[in-house]
C-alpha cells in the first residue's frame, strides 16, 4: 500500500499487491475484467500457457513469449514492448502476466519500463509463483547466466490467485513449486507447522490443504513485501537458499528448474550455518522436509566456482557473501561470511552430505 500526501494536504491511499483469491478457472477472466475497471489489457503468456489456456489469453491483445528460463532475457522484454507498441497500447492499459516465475519476471519488467511503466496485474499459474514469486514486484531478467541482474521493483495492482490452475503442472514443477512453500514455511511458524503435519498431503496434490498452504503462504509473503516493498531491510531474509541456489543455477547454466536449485541451496546453506545454530533439532526437521519433497542431485560443480557465482550475488554487502540462516520456525538471520570461508563451507557441507546418503552427485 502507498499512501501519498498530496499538496495541501489531502491523503491518496494507494493499494497495491492485493491478493484475489478465485476458486475456480472459469471465474478467473471475468475477475481480471472486474479489477481492470473497463481498461484495456494486454496479456502476456508462455506457449505452454498458452496452449492449455487459450481462454485466458489468446482472443485479447497479447504477446506469447517461449516457456523457461532461456526466455528470461532482454531480448523477450523487447519483443513484449514491440508487441505492445504494435497494439497501439497507451498508459492507461494494464499489462496481465498469465504463467509462471519466468512469465511474471519478464512481463512485470516490461510493464515497467513501457512508456515509462503501466499497470500490472498478475494471474500465476505454478505453485511457486502463487505461493512466492507474483507477490511483492520484483521483476526482472538474467544477464551472461547471472539470475535477475537487470530489473525493477514493479508492485502489481493485484495478484489474482486460482490454485485449479495447478491441476495441470507436470510433478517436476510441483516440486519447485514445493521447494520455495518449505522456504516460506521455515520463515513462518503457523505455516511451518500446517506444512509440516501436511507434507504427504501436499506432496500428492491434495486440492483441499494446497489451497490452504497456498493462501497462507501468499498472506506471508504480501505482509513481509509490504513492509520492506524494495528490499531495503527485512525483506531480504525471503532469499533463504537463494545465496548458493542462484550460484548453482548460473554455474549449471539453467539446467534444472529454479525451485530445484533453491531446494539444494537451502539443504546445502542450513548444514554451511548449522554451527551457529543453538538448537539443530529444527535444522534436522527443515531438511528432512525437503528431503521428503524430493531433492535433485547435486551438480557437479567444483566449490570454487560456486564462490565467485556467489560473490557476484545482488544481497552482498562489501567483501563479504550473504547468507539468510534460521535458527527456528520464524527466526531467520542475516550471516556474512568472507568468500574462503563460504568455499570452505560449501565444500564441507556437500561433501558431508553425499557421504550420509542425503544428497547424491550427478
Ligand atoms: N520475482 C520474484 O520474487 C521471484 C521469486 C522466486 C522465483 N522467481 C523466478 O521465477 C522463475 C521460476 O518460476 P516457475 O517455477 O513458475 O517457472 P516457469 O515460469 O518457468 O514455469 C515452469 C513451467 O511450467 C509451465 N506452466 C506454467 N503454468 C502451468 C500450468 N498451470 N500447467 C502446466 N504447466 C504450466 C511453464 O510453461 C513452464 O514450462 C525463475 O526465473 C525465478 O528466478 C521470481
């Protein structure tokens, strides 16, 4: 929300980042219709998307990018304001990404910079961007491998919720998408205990507790972008696992999916801080939550390089590499480690772990 004080005095309140929560598919234009408020939209789709939801997206203005992480680039953020040029869009038009992290990521900073930025409203359709990545405006696209070096801060007016659209993701995906709802649960006591006790559930797809875990997660992250909308402060500790998870990614050249290199990211970061930690029973009980969800194998990537991925991370602060820790459900904390030490740790962590069985190298 944005409250500005106007000359003589007057208050706008502005709302933003709103949550919509639609329960089934069908309902999910006529909403959109509803928020836009008669102005024009423009949707931007993958062809995945695209193809199992052309009632979402094809018969309005629109620009469907390729699906994944190659398409987060430049390149694609031209081609959408091209597309938007070409429809004659003004200022007034609001800008819908329909899809997943990558959809939303792209569209969201295209809507950003098009004529200096119009409205966005968000409809995503993973589990990983309904539980995280359409919430709180960050936008942006990869550059040479390095994850969302170009971006902005893009608020969405609202972020319209329909957890029917998971029915369709392939298991992979699922997983992901499960990877960053652990990592929102360990930063959230009431959601780390409902995800917990509903790990089975959730990892069969029950549709009764997703949806629950879903709206949870989402209220979660809304409250922590609210507060700290430009990551100046608090919002930072919602990069837990993303220190080595991105590191992964860029030096893997994208070869799993992004909820996969967070969830190895996250295994690999508790055991690197875990002598910091006063009691290890939760570290114990956060792994064994992602263990059950599934881990991929590690790939093989040599420590030193992992380290100057990190180094190259947006969350350092001078000389040093970030890590988010966690010392109990809701308790995170902000460690910076010097770049021998976090190879050191790197190193040590992984290698623990392949020996205990837990993670397995490629
Ligand atoms: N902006 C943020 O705050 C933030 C936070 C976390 C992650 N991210 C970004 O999100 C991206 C990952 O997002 P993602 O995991 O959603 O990946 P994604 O957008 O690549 O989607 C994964 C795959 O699922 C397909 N898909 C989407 N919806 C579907 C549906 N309902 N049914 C079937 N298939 C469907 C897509 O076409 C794609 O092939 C990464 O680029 C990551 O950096 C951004």
């Amino acid at each position: 929300m944005e409250t500005t004080v106007n000359d003589g005095g007057s208050v706008t309140v502005r709302k933003d980042n709103e949550l919509i929560f639609v329960s089934s598919a069908e309902l999910i234009k006529k909403t959109v219709n509803r928020l836009s408020g008669g102005r024009r939209l423009f949707f931007v789709t993958d062809e995945n998307v695209a193809r199992l939801y052309p009632e979402l997206t094809t018969e309005n203005d629109g620009c469907i990018i390729p699906a994944g992480e190659d398409g987060k680039t430049l390149l694609t953020v031209e081609k959408i304001c091209r597309a938007m040029l070409d429809a004659g869009l003004t200022r007034s038009a609001i800008t819908v990404a329909v899809g997943g992290g990558v959809v939303g990521d792209v569209a969201g900073f295209a809507a950003s910079v098009y004529m200096r930025g119009i409205d966005l409203i968000s409809v995503p359709t993973t589990l990983l961007s309904q539980v995280d990545s359409s919430i709180g405006g960050k936008t942006g696209v990869n550059l040479d491998g390095y994850k969302n070096m170009i971006g902005a801060f893009k608020m969405p007016l609202f972020i319209v919720i329909c957890p029917e659209l998971l029915k369709t993701l392939p298991l992979r995906e699922w997983r992901c998408g499960m990877g960053e709802l652990v990592k929102t649960a360990v930063l959230d006591e009431e959601l780390y205990a409902y995800v917990s006790e509903n790990i089975d559930a959730l990892a069969s797809r029950d549709p009764f507790v997703t949806e629950k875990a879903v709206a949870m997660a989402a209220k979660f992250k809304k409250r922590v972008t609210d507060r700290d909308p430009c990551e100046k402060g608090s919002r930072a500790v919602l990069n837990l696992g993303h220190t080595v998870g991105h590191a992964l990614e860029k030096c893997d050249g994208h070869r799993l999916s992004h909820g996969e290199y967070v969830m190895l990211g996250m295994k690999i970061e508790f055991a690197m801080l875990s002598d910091h930690v006063p009691a290890k029973e939760f570290l114990r009980e956060a792994d064994a939550l992602l263990r059950k969800v599934g881990l991929p194998k590690l790939p093989g990537v040599p420590p030193v390089e992992v380290t100057e991925a990190a180094k190259a991370d947006k969350k350092n602060g001078d000389g040093k590499i970030t890590l988010i820790g966690i010392i109990d459900a809701g308790k995170p904390y902000v460690s910076e480690i010097t770049a021998a030490r976090f190879c050191e740790l790197y190193a040590s962590a992984t290698e623990q772990a392949i020996k205990k069985g837990e993670l397995a190298r490629e």
